[in-house]
C-alpha cells in the first residue's frame, strides 16, 4: 500500500520504518528540512534500539522517502497517518495545532480519495475537529466531491522497545464506523495480525479515549507502587519483598510495579494531565489522576531528600557521581527524567555533579550546555572519582553488576543512593558500602 506519513519524530518514524520494511511503500513528510536532509544522509535523529539499521536498510531500497514536499506526500498516499507532536499547553490540556495544520494541508492538497488516520495522541474529539479542518479546506477549493475518512489509530510504543512492539503489537486499536475504512486498515496492518486476531475495531471517540485511559492507568500504577515503597520504609517493611507478593497474583502482575524516582518521559506526565484538564473541561474532577501526578511530582525528591538527610542539609561544595540521565534504560530522552528534577535540587543546593549516562549525554549537554557544575564523564567509572556519594537515576543493564570495590575506593564517602533499587543491601554492605534505596531499610 502507498502510505504518507507526517511527522517524523518518535512515533512516525518508528512507525513508518516498521511498515515499510514489511513492504509498503512510505512518504514521510516533516517541515524541518534540516532533520529531513539529515535523515535522507542516513542519520537517526533519536536513539531506539534497532530502528537506525531498518532506516537505513528500507531508504536504501526506496520503501521509505523523506521529503518536505506536502502536496507531492499528501498525494502519495491512500491512507495519510498523522503523527505529528501534540505538546502540552500552558493550561496542561494538548496543543493540537500540528495536527490541525497537517488536516488543513490534506485538505489543501488531496487530488482523490484519503483515508486520514490519527496516530497522535489526542483529546477526545480530535478527529471531529480535523473532519472539519479538511472539509473546511476542500470548501475554499471548491471541491467537496473529494471523498475521505479520518481514522483513530492510536501508538502503544514503549520507548526503548519502539521497534519491537511495532513488529509484534498486542493490540491494534482501530476507531472507524466505516466498513471500508475498516478493511484498508486490515490490509495495511496484515503482516503483524497473522498469528491471531489484534485489532480490536470501536468508535473513533472510544479509540482516542483509549490511549489515555491505558497511560493513565500505567502511570497509577507507578505511583500506587512509589506510595507503598514510601509507606513500607517507614513501617519497616522492605517493598521488593512486597512487590513479588502482590505481583504473584495475576490480577496485578509484575509490569510497573517498580519502585522508583516516578515516571518521566513524553508520555505519561503529558497524558495524565491533559486527561485531567479534559475532564475539567466537561466538568468532571479527576481526583484519582491528580493524585498519581501528585505522588509522582513528590517522588522525584525522594533520593535528593535522603543525601539531604545523610549528609546533615549541607552539600555545598560536595560533588556526586550520577549514573543515569534518561527517563528510562534503552532511550536517549530526558523529558521529565527524575535525574533532572534531582541534578536540580543538588545544584540549587551548592553540590556538582559527575554524570555518566549510556546514551543520553548529548541530550543532557543540549538541555544545559557548559556548566561549572556539571561534568559530563566518558565512563560510570570516571563519574565516581573523588565524588562524596553515588546516586543512580536509570535502570541501565550495565549498573546491575557494579565493581563494588571499586565505588568504594573511588568515592570519599562510602555511599550509594540507589533510586531504582538495583542491588542486594546485603551484598552493598559487605563490601563496605552504605545504602539507601526506596523503601526498603538502609544498609
């Protein structure tokens, strides 16, 4: 199938590199022409396991084209995706003015019959609203005898296995009242739908809500579990042990029930909030979903707290090794990373900071530049020399088996906060370490 793709940030380009390289045939279209002449030379613009190979691979064949020509994209394509950013906006609600701009170019420029599908994440109603957009844009044309639908097709990527869920999705959800609409966007996901039945097909509007209501649950997730892990270290509890205990019962299960500095990224924090600005909107009060952003805005200062506490309120002038700068292992992004909200705190308080992150150190240099108080380090292990405490913000593999003796010797004060619970105490300890994790008692 021909299929135009605007938008070749996260989602779209994994997106579209995935559909191409099970054979159909993909324009992308983006207004920034320096990433699109970028990504034409053969460079990724973010980091996602396997998606730089099945890029590079697919352009090579021409399955997959980047151009900033919208009339020539926009008539490429029966099905056009939009996965264009919908950032939020000063109230929290989402800013929809990619999308609508992309819906006003469709319009604009469609010569023959399009089936519009919204891969963005969007309020409730969206799809209304770029009904209207093209419509109103076909109207100027005088042309009205211009047939198209518009699809909810929402993403359920996981950054750092991006690729892989797009491979193998476990569900495809399909918002349509259109039988026609229904069977092109059967052909189009054919290849990941063979094994069994994924496409689950309902109203636009049950489709759009859809994204958010399984992100929010997610992040709930996250923060119920931050709560007990705060709860359990005050009772004397240790919360690893109870999160095998409850994740034992398949009702709850063992996914984002981590313990932790709280969620970041592009996704959660943005959705739980427009989700709450949207149910202002109809008069609803989100009390629930307030409650998880509140549990989440307080636990990125769980672990500043605790080298507050240890080292008495006073670390001016002290410097710290950080291990982990991005949200999340397998990812260079650091939208909302706790490690910010954390780097933060330190700064404001006198302290510097020696970081080390697999992947995220050029973004961390984008977000801050040059500062006297942050040294960016070639190796976890340069991070840790001469620093008065470890502090580990992001689950990466190669954290999981430190050099004990190492950290020791390397630090001038023997101690490791950990934010993401990575290590044995017990183990932490006989090697002449303290340690301070979350919720559990510290060794």
């Amino acid at each position: 199938m021909k299929l135009t793709v605007f938008g070749i940030g996260y989602v779209g380009l994994v997106q579209a590199a995935v559909l191409a390289e099970v054979g159909h045939d993909v324009v992308c279209v983006d207004i920034d022409a320096a990433k699109v002449e970028r990504l034409n030379q053969g460079f990724i613009p973010i980091f996602e396991p396997g998606l730089e190979a099945l890029v590079r691979e697919n352009h090579a064949e021409g399955r997959i084209v980047f151009t900033t020509d919208a009339a020539a994209a926009v008539n490429h394509g029966e099905i056009q995706m939009i996965a264009v950013g919908t950032p939020q906006g000063e109230d929290g609600a989402a800013d929809l003015k990619y999308v609508l701009s992309v819906a006003e170019a469709i319009g604009r420029e469609m010569q023959g019959p399009k089936i519009v599908v919204g891969k963005s994440t969007v309020p409730v109603g969206t799809a209304d609203r770029v009904r209207a957009k093209i419509a109103q844009a076909l109207t100027v044309r005088g042309r009205e005898d211009l047939t198209f639908d518009v699809v909810s097709n929402p993403e359920f990527l996981k950054e750092g296995s991006a690729v892989a869920d797009c491979m193998k999705p476990d569900r495809i959800i399909v918002g349509t009242g259109s039988e026609e609409s229904e069977m092109l966007m059967r052909e189009l996901y054919a290849p990941f739908n063979r094994n069994h039945e994924k496409m689950i097909v309902m109203d636009v509007r049950s489709a759009e809500f859809t994204k958010y209501a399984a992100n929010c649950m997610l992040a709930t997730k996250i923060s119920f579990m931050n709560e007990m892990a705060n709860l359990a270290e005050l009772l004397g509890a240790d919360v690893e042990e109870v999160r095998k205990g409850i994740g034992s019962d398949p009702r709850i299960g063992y996914h984002f029930i981590y313990p932790g500095l709280g969620y970041g990224g592009s996704c959660f924090p943005k959705d739980v909030r427009a989700l709450i600005r949207t149910a202002e909107d109809v008069g609803f009060d989100a009390t629930l979903l307030k409650s998880v952003e509140d549990r989440n805005n307080a636990q990125k200062s769980v672990l500043f707290d605790k080298v507050l506490s240890f080292f008495k309120g006073d670390l001016a002038g002290k410097t710290f090794a950080l291990w982990g700068l991005a949200f999340k292992p397998n990812t260079d992004d650091m939208r909302e990373a706790p490690s910010r909200t954390l780097m933060e705190a330190l700064w404001k308080a006198g302290a510097k900071v020696q970081a080390y992150d697999p992947e995220a150190m050029q973004e961390c240099q984008s977000i801050y530049g040059q500062r006297d108080d942050l040294l960016l380090c070639g190796t976890k292990e340069a991070a840790l020399r001469g620093a008065d405490g470890l502090l580990i913000a992001t689950e990466w593999k190669n954290f999981r088996a430190p050099a004990f003796d190492v950290v020791r010797n390397s630090l001038t004060t023997p101690v490791i906060f950990d934010g993401r619970n990575l290590f044995d105490p017990r183990i932490v300890a006989r090697h002449g370490l303290q340690y301070f994790s979350i919720g559990r008692q510290a060794a």
